[in-house]
C-alpha cells in the first residue's frame, strides 16, 4: 500500500481548538504505513491582497508550496457563525491566487471538524465544500464528520477515550487514504 504525504490545516488559530485536539487525534491514529500527515499552518499567513500579487508575501509563498507538495490536503474546520472561520478563508484565498496560480487545482481534500453542539460543523464544512470546488479540489464525500466534542472525548494530546469513536475515525482515514491514492496527482 501507498504511503501519502498528506498535509493537514487546522481552521482554528486559538491555543484551546478542540479541533486542534482532534487532528492531534489524526496523526496519532493514522495507519503510518498509509497516511504521514505534517501541518501546514495557518496562524502566520498575512490577510489576502491582490496588491500582493506580483511579490507573494513569503509567508504565503511557503503555504501555497506545502499544498502544492502535500499528495492531499485534510482540513478540520470549526464552525463560526455558521461558516467557515475568516482564518481558513483567508488561507484558502491565499492558496489560490494570483489568478492562474491556484495551489489547490488537483490536490485531494477531505474535510471534517468538530464542535460542542449537536449539529457538529455541517454548516461549516457545506461551504467549505463548496469553496473546494470552485478551487477545484476533488474532495472526500462520505463519510462525513460531523463530530460533536464532548468533555474528555479527545485529551490534550490527541488521546480519543471512546472506542467507537476512534474505530469510526480510524475508518475515515483508511477511506481517506482511498481517496487520496484514486485522484493521486500524476507526476
């Protein structure tokens, strides 16, 4: 079996992210013979300008060159306000311009995240999914994510204490990794 580098964006800069904890929980379930999932960080990027485009901020300069290099692209997203947080939008506008220069064109996604309500992060991930196809990113479909975070569900360190939790995490990765190796870039 394959193994893919796969990059992984956090759709939340805060120190408390629950979904920080839940890509924690990611890499440490990840089949290693399988998926290698590396952040690629957001915190740093500057705000999106088109006056930029002509001398890429280095800071964004290197993060559209991690999508570039990832085999795919895992991102868990919280929910603000029924979208996507204005940190991963700007991230996402920095990965695709200039115009003609779009770092995601091609590169596989899958999207997941976690909230404390009920609902998990299905508003969020509906736009986001919607972005990722403008940006024409073949994204993951089924199964979705939509993880209600409960006290002690995920540890500080990425520790899951539920087993059926993990068990259905441990699925989407191996369902994720079949989708990174059916739309694997061609070299």
């Amino acid at each position: 079996m394959t193994t893919y580098n796969i990059g992984f964006i956090v759709g939340s800069v805060s120190s408390t992210s629950i979904n920080r904890r839940l890509a924690n929980a990611l890499v440490k379930l990840a089949p290693q013979a399988e998926l290698n999932l590396t952040e690629i960080p957001i915190a740093n990027l500057p705000y999106y300008s088109a006056d930029h485009d002509a001398d890429i901020p280095a800071a964004a300069a290197e993060f559209k060159q991690a999508v570039e290099a990832a085999d795919g692209v895992i991102i868990v997203t919280p929910e603000y306000n029924r979208s996507v947080p204005g940190v991963l939008k700007n991230a996402l506008d920095t990965a695709s311009r200039p115009w003609g220069q779009n770092s995601f064109q091609g590169v596989p996604t899958a999207v997941l995240g976690a909230s404390i309500g009920q609902i998990g992060t299905a508003l969020a991930q509906a736009h986001l999914r919607s972005i990722l196809a403008f940006l024409d990113s073949p994204d993951l479909q089924q199964p979705e994510v939509y993880l209600q975070m409960t006290e002690g569900l995920i540890t500080e360190d990425g520790e899951i204490t539920n087993d059926a939790t993990a068990e259905f995490l441990l699925g989407w990765l191996r369902t994720a990794h079949a989708h990174f190796e059916l739309h694997a870039k061609q070299n």
